[in-house]
C-alpha cells in the first residue's frame, strides 16, 4: 500500500508540472536561429532567496502511527532552504525563448522532530520555476520543482533501529514540487508563498523503501543582485521555435534490490542486481516548453523472473537461483512520453507497456519518471526512475543521452 501511494503521488506530480506547458502559446512562430544584435547588457541575472517550510508527514505506516520508539505520532516536519538562482535575460536567446524561468541549486536542513529514528537530514538539489499565470503587474502565480539527495538519514537497522521499516539508507533522493504566489515588493526583492509536496525514497537501491511524504506550506524571500526583469508580461522580442520532430537517445544502467514472497514468506535476496536498457523516442516539439511522442523501451534486469528458479525454500537462511533464461530477464515495450522543456532542464514522463516478454516480473504496465540536464545542446544526462504495473518500485535509470535533429 505505501509503494502504491508513492508512485501516483510521483506519477501526479509530474502531470502537474506537464499541465502549463500543453497551454503554451501556440500563435505565430519566429523560427530560431537569429543572433542577438546587443551585447550591452549581461546574459545572466543572479538572485539570492531563503524559505521556511512546515509541512505535515502523511501516515502511511504503523511507526508514524506511534509504534516507534517516542510511542507518539511522526507527523510533523519543517525545513529551511538557501538557494541561489540565476536567468537568462531578456536580451538573450534563452531569456527571449524562456523569459520567465530560473534554475540554481539549494542547500536545505530537515527535522521530522524524531532526531533519534529518523534523523536531522540535509538535501543539497537543483530546482527550476517558472510562471503558470500572471495575475497582476506585480503577483503572479508560479510553479518550482527541487530534486536532489538528502544526507544524514537514521535508517533501519534490525537491532538499534528496528521499528523504522520506512527508510532504509543514510542517503536518499529529494524530490518536491510547489505552487507559490510570488509578489514583487520592490525592484530587488520578491515575496513567495504557497503550498508544497515532498518525497524521499532510496530509488529501491537498499530495503526497506517504504518512503517518506510531506505535504506542507512554504514562505520565502528572494533577493535579485543587480537588475531586475520584473513580473510585467513579456511580449516584445519573444522567440517561439517551429514545430519540428527531434529523437531522444538513451543509455542507462542501475543495480536495484529484490524482495520475494513465496510460500507465505517473504524474503530478501542478498546482494544487488544489474539493471541496463536503452530507450529510443521520436518527439514533436509543439511549442517552446511541450514535446511529446512514442518511446521503444529495451530493457535487461538482472533479478527479473527469479521465483521460479529458486533453490532451497524461502525461509532458507541462504537463498540461492539458477539464473533465469536471458529471453526472461529482457523485455521490449512502447511507451508514450510527454516533456517539460526548460533551459538547462527538461523533466519527462511516460506510461508503457512490454511487448516483448517472458514471465510475470515483465508482463504488464511501466511507468518512466526522468530528468534530462543538458551537458551541451544535444547531449544530457539522464536521471529517471521506473515503476512497474502502477504501484510497484522497480529500478533507477541513471544514464546518457543525446538528441539528434534538434531545431531549438
């Protein structure tokens, strides 16, 4: 039940941030490719901002319940955030394609009020925003995501910490989306406040994998160090690229964990296994933040389809397998993607299905969560996690990949 709600509380969060996109200007385009006649006025905007987040720990298992070690509800948490920012300005390429987006990187500390079992962690991330509505000359409506790796956690441990069966590593991935009204107070400085998401996981890399959820409110300040661009609409001198098709490219690898139930035991398997694949997608550019299109998705597990080769029985102190047929651990399938596309970052998500397959592990539904950063124009680095049938964790995707026929 905790996986499940994990992965549509992902799944949702990335159609969220999808959503703006797919109203996007779709008026008369401006092809790219012109150069900027001004050189007088700096390419990058910089700004300073802090947040305050309390947030409410949604209960999804027994030891935020009170079956810890305090013997009282977990369902508290507050956070404190230093971010540095930067934009494209108006006089640039990216500014006139983008005139509304920033990007940086944040630092953040975590208290659950639970130092003993859970820990105090801090996230370093990277984070992006951007506009979803204008609502005045100085408010308007605005969207952030941060992603990254929480440091510092207290995890499971069978004798000091055994009643935290939710997180099962010291280091685990941070992923939060926010919605915040943002209010220019003076020329330097921007009020922001709103409500927020937050998830930590381990990507199924160590168990347990339970996770951790927060809904929460945020409040925050922000300081631009130099000129800045304002909150007033941006028409003049706007690029809009020309609808045209690109081809995503993708190498990945992982290892993963993998846990059976047979017999009416459940088992852990020691060690890790591989996971390697490659994806390759056709997709239409609609505008300058949509794309979206088909994906051909090969991918080999390494602990897919085990059960059936088990040797011993489940509550065997020292599980052992054959390995499985490759025709097992391998499969093909289609799956539809859309993406976010953003200056420095492109977020992606994709619903799917295997084609090609053998056994239960590869039959059915997958679902693909993945941020792109651009190394160089075509090539980015790949960060993406998959679920399996809707509900179940299934492995990280962690890789290279590069677009060919790019017209941005």
């Amino acid at each position: 039940m905790i996986r499940n709600r994990n992965a549509i509380q992902l799944l949702c969060l990335l159609c969220l941030l999808v959503h703006p996109a797919i109203n996007a200007n779709l008026e008369a385009q401006t092809i790219i490719g012109q150069r900027n006649d001004s050189v007088s006025h700096p390419l990058i905007r910089h700004q300073l901002g802090f947040d305050v987040r309390p947030g409410y720990i949604v209960s999804t298992h027994s030891f935020l319940q009170g079956d810890n070690a305090q013997q009282k509800k977990i369902d508290q948490s507050l956070s404190f955030h230093f971010k540095y920012a930067f934009r494209f300005s108006k006089e640039s390429n990216l500014g006139r394609l983008f005139p509304h987006t920033y990007q940086g990187i944040g630092i953040s500390y975590h208290t659950f009020f639970s130092p003993a079992e859970l820990g105090n962690p801090v996230s370093v991330y990277a984070f992006q925003g951007s506009r979803i509505a204008q609502l005045s000359p100085r408010l308007s409506f605005d969207y952030e995501w941060n992603f990254g790796a929480s440091f510092g956690w207290k995890k499971y441990d069978e004798l000091s910490n055994p009643q935290n069966v939710l997180i099962g590593s010291k280091i685990n991935a941070y992923i939060n989306l926010g919605f915040l009204l943002n209010w220019q107070v003076h020329k330097y400085w921007k009020l922001a406040a709103g409500v927020d998401l937050t998830h930590f996981s381990n990507g199924n890399t160590h168990y347990p994998n339970g996770g951790l959820n927060v809904i929460g409110g945020r409040i925050g300040i922000v300081r631009t160090l130099g000129v800045d661009e304002g909150l007033g609409p941006i028409t003049p001198g706007r690029l809009f690229i020309k609808p045209h098709v690109s081809y995503d490219l993708v190498i990945y690898g992982a290892t993963r964990k993998r846990g059976l139930i047979g017999d009416d035991v459940s088992s852990m398997i020691p060690g890790s296994f591989g996971v390697a694949g490659i994806n390759f997608a056709p997709m239409y550019n609609f505008n300058n933040y949509f794309r979206a299109g088909l994906s051909a998705d090969a991918q080999y597990d390494e602990s897919a389809n085990l059960k059936e080769y088990r040797v011993g029985e489940y509550y065997s102190g020292d599980l052992k397998f054959h390995r499985p047929p490759f025709r097992e651990q391998f499969s093909v399938g289609l799956s539809l993607r859309a993406e976010l596309v953003m200056p420095v970052f492109s977020i992606n998500v994709g619903v799917g299905r295997n084609l090609i397959y053998s056994g239960d592990d590869t039959k059915g539904f997958y679902q693909v969560l993945a941020l792109k950063t651009y190394v160089t124009r075509h090539l980015f680095l790949h960060v993406g996690y998959q679920l399996s049938k809707f509900k179940d964790p299934n492995n990280l995707m962690l890789g290279l990949g590069y677009r060919f026929h790019d017209k941005r």
